[in-house]
C-alpha cells in the first residue's frame, strides 16, 4: 500500500511507467484479497456466524480499509490535495470516476426506479450515460488545458474578477450540497439494513468513513479509496445479478436474457391487472379514499363523530373488561384522532391521496415495457398524458446529460490526470466503468419483477420470505405489506415498495446467503461514500481555495488553505447529516435538483466560454444568475416537499407539463439566451483572455499564446 503515500510530482515516461506498475500490483492484491475476505465470511455463515455479525464485520472491514488508505494519503501540500498531484493514469482516474459518479442514486435508486417505471426509467440511464459524451466531447480535454484547480476557479480565469468565481462558488455550494445529503440519506439506509441501528445512528457511523478520506488527503485520498470502492460496488452489483438470471434462465449473462425475461413479466402484469383479488383490493383502497373525501366535505362535523365514535369504543370495552390489549388499540385509535379541524384536513387530505396512489392495479406500476403513458389514438385524456408522458421522459433526458457534463464533482476528476490525452482517455474509461453497471441495471429490475410476480404474490402470509418483515423494520416507508381484503393471501396491490430497496433485497429476494446480503450493502455503501468524498471535497475547495484564497486572502499560505478546507468539509459533513436524519425527499428527485442546478448554472457558461471567445463576464455572470433563478423558482413552485418548505400555497402551475424533476429544461436555454445577448452589447473581453481561449481551442498556436497558457496551467 506504499503507493499511497507517494509525494512529490513524478515526471517522464519510465516513472509514470512504474507508478503504474505499482499501482496495478496493489489493486490486483487488494482484489484478490477482498474476494478471498468474502469467501471466508460465506464460509463462516455456513457454520453459524450470526447474521448481525456478518453486517457488522463488513461495515467495520470497509470502513476501515478506507480510513487506511485516507491515513496513508494523508498530505498538506496543496497541489496533491486539490488535484491529486495531477499524476492520476487514465484508467484510474477512469475508475475514479465511476465510482465518484456512482452514487446512491446509481446503485440503490436506479434499478429501483426501473422496478417502478418500467420504460420512463431508461431517461435515467440515456442521460446519465449520455452526459459523459458531452463530457468527452465539450468540457474536459479543454478544462484540463485552462488547468486550474476547480470549476469557479476557471470561471474566474475565463471571465476574470471575482462575480462570475463568486456565482460559480454558490452554484457549486448548491448542487453539491444537494446531491450530497442524497448519499448520506442513502448512507443511514444502508448502514442501518447492515447493522440494525436507528437510521440516524447510522447517518453518523457512515459519517465517519466519509470524512476520513477526505478529511486527511483530500483529492489524493478520495482518488485512491474511490478506485478500491469502486471494485467493491461492481462486484457487489453484478452478483447477485447474475445468480438471478442462472437461476431463472440458466444463462449467467443477465442483459442477454434481459428481453426474454421483459416479455414474461409484461404477460404475469397483464393477468394480475385482470385478478380479482387484486382488483377486490384495489376497489377498498378507492372506498377508503372516497371515505376520507366525504369527511373533507365537512371537516368539524367528521372530527366530532370519529371522536365520538372512539370515546364509545373505549367505554364499551372498559364495561365489558375487554383484555388489555383490546383497550390499548381503542386508546390509541382515540389519540390519533386530529385534534382541530386544521389538523383533520391535513392528515385526511394526505390519506386521501396515499390511497388513490394505491388505488391502481400493480400498485400503480405501468406495464414494463409501456413507452409512455397514455395512448396517442385514445381518448383526449389519454393522448394528452402521452403527450406529456413523451415531453416528460426527454425533458428528463436533457436535464441529465447537460448536468453530468457540468457536476463541479464530475469536471474535478478530469483535473487530475497528468496530461490533456489522459483526461480525453481518462473519460473513455469513466464510460466503460459506468456502462457496467448501467447496462446491468434494466435486467436487474426485470429480473426481481419476475421473482416478485411470479414467487411471491399468492403466498400465504404466513409463509411469505424473512425479508419482508426485515425490511419492514428497518422504514415503514420504504417498505410495507398489509393483509388489506383479509383473505390471508399476499396481493401485489397490498406491498408498498420503495425503489430505494430494490437492488439492497436483491440477494434475499433472490434466495442468497446472506453475506451477499451484507457485500451488496457494503457495495451501496461504497457508491454513497465514493460520491460524498467527491461532493464534500468539492464545497471545502469551493470556500476555501475559491473564495478564501482567490478573493478574501490571497497571501494565505498553502497550509493555512489545506487546514481551512478540511474545517470546513468537516462542518458542510455534519450540516448535510442533519439535513438527511430529517428524510427530505427520496434520494432519485435530490439528485435530479442537483442536476437541473448544475446544468442550468454551469452549463452555458462553460460551453461559451471554452468555444466563443466573445463571451463577456458580467454576460456570464447574468446568465449564470438567470439560468440558476428560473430553475430554482420552478422546483420551489412545482415540487410538493419544497412547496412546504418555503410555505408555497398557491395553486400548482407546470409549464408545458413539465414535472420539477426537470426544472433545467427552463435554466439552460435562459443561462445561453443571455451570455449571448449581453455580450454581443458589452466590450469584448481583453485580447489577453480571448488569445488564450484561441490557444485552448487550437493547440497549434505558437507564440505569445502558448506561453500564456502554458503559465496559467502550470
């Protein structure tokens, strides 16, 4: 593990040779010995080991062996802590890169949206997959080249003074801070399921292995935990995968038999949407909703006949010395009854719409392989959905793609490689890390629908797998299973499943031993550790490196700056931990807000200030501002859970139908409209910035520019 702590800029061909060399023995024993580490604890669960150990050992072993490699890569020197050394091989950074891009949202949520939306969820993978594309093609080579060490710091560069660094240092704040409270949400999921503590106990325990790395050697550091995490969460994910598709179709290549599988699960959905027991509990879910409309009709009257009618409960089993546990249940129906009229219309006007959600067939799910909603020859109801459904799904598209190419955590990465080649090759392999597991993620979703469908509905409750009562423990709200028509057999309408839980109940929903279990979580710990590094590291170096060094003191020393970022990292840690231990939204619209921010706010900025040298920055600035206000405005206006948050009670307004997952789609046209327009009416920026644009655009200029840029990078 001596590579680690190697200090120092390592320059010419036979020493990058050999840093490499070093770098592929470390990563091949630490496989090696990872899948020997999960052998020996399969091996032990077949003599008895506990179930509750086999979860501990795994949270401690991997947190552990990150906190060894933060403590080994520990550093003040401020070029290493900010970008590595800028001594990363491309097929490392690449595999950085996978495991910083794949979050929470990736591992947990991605197949789980998939399981839930059938077809709408592929915008997911199109645009987060896509977004690498424009990475490779507009933003990295030429960020590389500027070679500064942060997105605001380019911003600043580009555009000179410090208004367009200070917009770029908020925006970076902002959908950095966002995104990050979605992985540590996703780390108190998955450190609980591991360990059985309370879920914010477990936000703190995953805390710690977040801040270890980062904390002591910032880019360095995260760079080499994230490489051996991301080994850990492919293998995690891919196992469990392929023991489905074996056990299913005998093939052990699950996007082979992916199609195959699809067809099944439409045909079993056609038939259980035509059951009739799942529509007898489709039908109550609908009298339950209708029975809480009627009391909103007349709210005190409602509130005075249910307490009324719970008083009488309570009277009646206290004369006739009902057994405790009858007069217990009556009291607390009693208690639960809202106390004001206030009280009563909110909790019914939330009941009544929980259970028209569940007043669907299949819980609502659409059939997997529908493409939208609707029907384009329907009726004008159904061709108006589908005509959203449609604008919807490539609104989504768009929003990701054009914000993975402008994640400040993202563009970091692509700092960090030795040399512009490497950054350009660097991206290649950040796809085929990412193309893994995304190309996994449809079959793994087909693949448990297929389980649930056909393994579990009809079961006796009785009867029905260990899992489901586990889970049920760990959220109600993630998961819960009811007997709702009282016929004693399991229904698909009465399961309420979070798609957060998918890929973690995978191997028990599959019939594995439970370390697989406990790898998958700690693979998902993995994902949500890797991403939360890179965000964190991102906010510290944005205060301290942008608006501490570049604007407020630009005298401090290099110390000073390294000890001022890991304060404030560990602080923006503990701030995001206490936001997520209050369960905001789920962990898929965090990350997509993220998204909508940084491709609205970054975006048009980047793009015109790396391919048009006109672009001015108060034009920059303004666009960036305008860009960032208008998605800010939608999501705060549209989004339930923001809505509360900033007391919105007007009436909701979509624009053209769009749903505020996709709020960019309004940021990004207005951020480019206006850096056009006001810098076509500004002067020009000086020949200084717009000779070094030229030169970082075409590198075969000589002269004055190549020595300009060639001091700016260095």
């Amino acid at each position: 593990m001596a590579v680690f702590s190697t200090s120092g800029a390592q320059t010419g061909a036979a020493a990058r040779t050999a840093f490499r060399s070093q770098l592929n023995k470390v990563y091949t024993f630490y496989t090696g010995g990872f899948i020997a580490f999960v052998l020996v604890l399969a091996v032990l669960e077949q003599f008895g080991l506990k179930r509750e150990w086999i979860g501990f050992i795994f949270l401690m072993a991997t947190i552990g062996l990150y906190a060894g490699i933060g403590i080994m890569s520990r550093t003040t020197d401020a070029a290493e802590f900010y970008v590595a050394g800028r001594r990363v091989p491309a097929l490392y950074n690449g595999m950085a890169t996978g495991a910083d891009w794949m979050s929470a949202a990736s591992f947990i949520g991605m197949a789980g949206t998939l399981y839930l939306t059938g077809y709408g969820g592929l915008a997911f993978i199109m645009g987060w997959t896509g977004g690498y594309c424009l990475v490779a093609f507009l933003l990295a080579p030429y960020l590389r080249k500027f070679g500064q060490f942060t997105i605001p710091d380019f911003l600043g560069e580009r555009y000179g003074g410090n208004v367009p660094r200070f917009i770029g240092i908020f925006a970076a704040i902002l959908c950095s801070f966002t995104y990050v409270v979605a992985q540590i949400y996703g780390v108190g999921i998955i450190t609980t399921r591991l360990t059985g503590v309370a879920f914010e106990l477990g936000i703190f325990l995953g805390l710690g292995g977040i801040l270890v790395c980062s904390f002591l050697g910032g880019m360095r550091a995260v760079t080499w935990t994230q490489v051996a995490q991301y080994i850990i969460l492919i293998l995690a994910y891919m196992i469990p995968v392929v023991w489905l598709a074996v056990k299913q179709t005998g093939v052990p290549i699950p996007q082979a038999i992916y199609g195959h599988q699809l067809e099944k699960v439409a045909k079993r959905g056609d038939e259980l949407r035509k059951d009739p027991k799942e529509l007898e509990v489709v039908a109550i879910f609908k009298a339950r909703a209708d029975a809480f409309d009627a009391k909103l009709k007349d709210i005190p009257a409602a509130v005075a006949a249910d307490k009324a009618a719970a008083e009488k409960k309570v009277a009646d089993l206290k004369a006739n010395n009902a057994m405790a546990s009858q007069l217990t249940a009556a009291e607390k129906e009693l208690a639960a009854v809202p106390k004001d009229a206030a009280a009563a219309k909110e909790a019914w006007t939330k009941a009544k719409a929980a259970n028209l959600d569940r007043a669907k067939p299949l819980g609502g799910m659409p059939n997997h392989s529908q493409i939208y909603a609707g029907d384009p020859n329907g009726t004008p109801a159904e061709r108006k959905a589908f005509d959203e459904s449609r604008r919807n799904f490539l609104a989504l598209v768009f929003c990701l793609m054009v914000g993975t190419a402008a994640l400040p955590h993202i563009l970091m990465r692509y700092y960090t490689t030795p040399s512009v080649k490497e950054a350009r090759d660097s991206v290649s392999w950040s796809l085929f890390f990412i193309f893994l597991l995304y190309f996994t993620a449809p079959a793994l979703a087909v693949l448990v629908k297929f389980e649930v469908f056909n393994n579990l509905v009809g079961v006796h409750y009785d009867h029905l797998p260990a899992w489901i009562a586990n889970w049920q423990r760990v959220d109600p709200t993630l998961l819960s299973v009811s007997d709702v028509n009282g016929d004693g057999i399991f229904q698909l309408s009465e399961m309420k499943i979070g798609g957060d839980i998918v890929v973690l109940a995978t191997p028990e929903i599959g019939g594995l031993p439970y370390v697989v279990s406990g790898l998958v979580a700690a693979g998902g710990l993995a994902a949500a550790l890797s991403t939360a590094d890179g965000l964190l590291l991102t906010i510290a170096n944005a205060l301290s490196h942008d608006l501490y060094y570049k604007m407020i003191d630009p005298n401090a020393s290099t110390a000073r700056r390294v000890t001022l970022s890991k304060i404030l990292l560990l602080v923006v840690a503990l701030a995001a931990a206490g936001i997520a231990a209050q369960k905001p939204a789920d962990i898929l619209f965090l990350v997509s807000a993220a998204f909508s921010f940084a491709a609205a706010a970054f975006f048009p900025a980047l793009v015109l200030g790396i391919f048009w040298k006109r672009a001015t920055g108060i034009a920059a600035s303004l666009g960036m501002a305008a860009g960032l206000g208008i998605t800010f405005y939608y999501m705060v206006t549209t989004q339930p859970w923001l809505r509360s948050v900033f007391s919105v009670t007007s009436p909701v307004e979509l624009w053209w139908g769009i749903q505020p997952i996709s709020a960019g789609l309004w940021g990004v046209p207005l951020g480019f409209a206006v850096i056009i327009l006001v810098s076509l009416v500004t002067p020009a920026p000086s020949a200084h910035v717009q000779e070094l644009v030229e030169h970082v655009r075409y590198p075969s200029l000589k002269g004055s520019a190549k020595s300009l840029v060639h001091g700016v990078a260095t």
